[in-house]
C-alpha cells in the first residue's frame, strides 16, 4: 500500500457532501465528418472494454484504527460503475444545458468504496457535438496532473482513431523502478536533514514576510490571509449544489497585449478577471475599497516529476487597487506578482506546502464549524492557471475543439476559477455554488473586461 501525503490526506478530511473535493474537465468535440448517427454510443460501449486498469485509477483508499491512510490496489473493477452515458434531449441539448448537467455530476462526491474516478460520455448535444466530463479526487491527482493525463490518451491526429483511455496508461512508476529506488533511499536519506533545515528555514522567512506586510513595512510581498470582509457574495459557508460558466479569449489576442506591455498570460487574465468581478460585485451593491486577494496555487513539483498526487501550494496574492483604468490595472497586478515570485522562489518549496496546509487547516475548521459567514475567509476567490496542449487533439478522429477545467471550492469560497489555455485559447472556468448570483454575467464581464483592456493599451501607446 502507499502512503498519503499530508497534503493528499488534507483533501480527505477537508471533504463534505456540502464540499466534494474532486478535480474535473469538459472536453467539447465535433464527431468526425460522415460519422454514423450511433458513433457516440458506440464509443461509450468501446470504452468498456478496456478492462485493464492501471494505477492510480485501480486503487481505493483505505482507511485503518492505528495505521496512516493508504492506497490499496484494487483485485476487479467494474467500469459500469465508473463510465457512464447520457444524450440531451432535442430542443434542450445547447450550452446553457451541458452545463447544467455538467454542474450537476460534479456536485455528489465520489464513492470512497470505488477508485475515486468517473468518467461521463454526453451524446446529442447541438451542431453536431458532444462531450466528455471526467472527475476524479483531487487526493490521486492535481490540475496539472490531470490535464497531462486526459492529453496522454487523446491522439494529435484525426487519421489516428485508436482508443488510450486514461485509465489504462501507465502514471506511476511500476515495479522495474525499485532497484533503482532502493539505491536512492540513501541518498534520500541523507538528504532529509538538509531539508528539515529548509524547511524549518523557510518557514521562518514566511512568517518574517508576513510579520512586515502587517506592519506595513513591505508592500505586495505576500498578501495576508483572513484579512478581508466576510461580507461580499463570493465567500460564506459553502453549500451543496454547483453551478458552471466559461468565458473564451483568444490567444492571439492575449499574446498582442502581452508583446505591447510586456506582461505574461498571467498578468492578462487576471487583469481581465479584476476588472469582471470588481463589476460583478457592483452589480450585487458592493464596492472594494481595497484589492481584490486571490488564493493562488502554485506548482512545486520538480522538472521531471511525473508523479501521482499533489504538489502544490496556494499563497495569498492582491490584484490591483480598485482603478477604472485597465491599463493601471495590468501594471499593478504586474508589480504584485513579480513581488510574489520573489518570494516564492526565496524559500523551500516545502515551506509553502506546510503554510499551505496550516493556513488550510484553519480554513476548514471555520467551514467544519458553519463559522465561515462569520469569519473573514482567506482571500475574496482562488484562481489557478493550468496549461494545457497548444495543439488540437482528437478521440476517436473527432476533434476535441474545447477544454474546460472544473475545479474545487476551498473553504469559505463560493467560487473557484482555472485559467486553462488549449489550441490558441483561453478559457476561464467558473465553478461555483449555486447560491451565488448571476454566475453566467461574470462571465460575459471577463470577455468585455479584456475588450476594455485591449482598447486601453491602445490608447497608452498611441
């Protein structure tokens, strides 16, 4: 059996009916041209039978009196109980009611007596497309994790037409890398001394950071958590029920404003996002006299580092003072960031998975509790940014023309946004309770906020 992570056990404790903690994707395709009208069924049906399982999809978690959590691999697996068919009725088969279906299969949480991943196949949807939704724990694996996984099984060519499903590749290193790890474990060994001291060092460097923002004697370092009004309709006590919205820009776009301003993909689509929900908020009777704070995760794997699991950390990060200017609003998100970097790449890795789960910790129990109306949460939204192939990919010869990344809500957060790029776009993906408003006019507010970006950089540079 194998051993969780602490951070991997967090997601497990941290779970709630009200709160499922799995990580999923939508992958819009147009069926092949001359395509029989059965093709998606009959692709479910080959999906099947591919019986042979490979880890991390074939394993339970197994929970035991005296002993940490573990991993254990499963003898059989029924598929029937882990892929699934749907088709949408005629007349009721646009956008608007993939996503209602898609919000609705992302709401329960995964069976733990199951290996903890589905996978739904969606037929009948307009223009002759359909979908595929896949979830799975975000214990077994991360964003980024998961979006290497879902290319790893998808084919770079229309001619290519072979099924991969993801559950039947090889993800984790298998039994002819023991040796080579037994040979390892003393140098690993002698390597943890080092890293305690990193570790222990690094924390003392965050807490010095954060020591001098609350004195006010840094500016933009690391932005603190729990400091921040409960009282705005993007945080409370997370309740059952998800909804979801996307937004789409195109990437040379964002590459045009990126070469004029010298900014990064990053700096744009948060500016764009700062800009929507500083006008959502607007719209719900709400004015930020302050910035607007993210959580934002941050990849700490190792180049190379092709593992199972998580490996990441979420820091606090303000965007830009409130502004109607967005171009001031890119260059002072620009100026958080950099701040933000630096300190990222001053300390261990290992210090900011332990803030990570400190932080997170105390967030949770306030949500454990129902204290999380009350309490200040730890930033106004989490944003993540996953990227993805630049290429379109295909399955079974259809075209997979959107990808869309449908994430988790973390405590006192009603709503969740990944920043996901694919085949010369990016898409925003909003999950989101179903108790906050208007979700899908914060959506159109990140396409009109990048239009009103474009045209302000224009104007600086003309």
């Amino acid at each position: 059996m194998n051993k969780l992570s602490l951070l991997d056990l967090g997601f497990f404790i941290a779970e709630s009916q009200a709160s499922p903690k799995h990580v999923g994707a939508l992958l819009i395709c147009k069926r092949p041209p001359k395509a029989a009208a059965g093709f998606v069924r009959k692709l479910y049906k080959e999906l099947l039978t591919f019986t042979d399982v490979e880890a991390p999809f074939n394993r339970v978690i197994n929970f035991s009196l005296g002993a940490m959590p573990a991993w254990q691999t499963c003898d059989t697996i029924d598929l029937q109980q882990h892929i699934f068919y749907h088709k949408l009725a005629a007349g009721k088969n646009g956008r608007a009611e993939l996503y209602r279906l898609v919000a609705d299969l992302h709401t329960p949480m995964l069976d733990r007596s199951r290996p903890l991943w589905e996978f739904h196949v969606i037929d009948g949807i307009s223009e002759g497309r359909f979908a595929v939704y896949q979830k799975m724990h975000h214990a077994c694996a991360d964003g980024v994790t998961m979006v290497r996984w879902t290319a790893e099984g998808l084919a770079e060519s229309p001619a290519d037409t072979g099924l991969r499903p993801a559950w039947t590749l090889k993800h984790i290193r298998g039994a002819g890398h023991r040796a080579r790890m037994k040979q390892e474990m003393l140098q690993a060994a002698w390597k943890a001394a080092a890293t305690t001291g990193r570790h222990f060092l690094g924390i003392g460097r965050l807490a010095a950071m954060l020591l001098l923002e609350s004195v006010k004697l840094t500016k933009n370092a690391i932005a603190l958590p729990f400091v921040h009004s409960a009282h705005t309709p993007l945080t409370g006590q997370v309740t059952a029920g998800r909804q979801f919205a996307s937004a789409a820009v195109s990437m040379e776009r964002v590459d045009r404003v990126r070469a004029s301003t010298r900014s990064t993909l990053n700096h744009v689509a948060l500016t764009c996002l700062d800009g929507a929900l500083h006008r959502y908020l607007q719209d719900q009777g709400v004015r930020l006299r302050r910035p607007i704070t993210i959580q934002m995760p941050v990849n700490l794997r190792q180049e190379g580092d092709k593992g199972a699991g998580n490996k990441i950390g979420i820091i606090q990060v303000d965007l830009s003072p409130p502004t109607d200017d967005p171009y001031i609003r890119l260059r002072n998100i620009g100026f958080s960031l950099r701040n933000v970097r630096t300190m990222i790449d001053s300390v261990a890795p290992e210090a900011i998975e332990s803030y990570t789960i400190i932080t997170g910790l105390i967030g949770q129990i306030a949500e454990m509790l129902k204290l999380s109306n009350r309490t200040p949460p730890m930033g106004n939204t989490l944003v993540s940014n996953v990227p993805g192939p630049k290429d379109y990919l295909y399955l079974k010869g259809a075209r997979v023309e959107e990808m869309h990344p449908i994430s988790t809500l973390p405590p006192s957060n009603l709503l969740n946004i990944t920043l996901f790029s694919y085949a010369g776009q990016l898409f925003f993906g909003l999950i989101a309770t179903d108790e906050l408003p208007n979700l899908d006019k914060l959506s159109e507010y990140v396409g009109e906020a990048f239009t009103e970006l474009e045209q302000s950089v224009r104007e600086a540079h003309s």
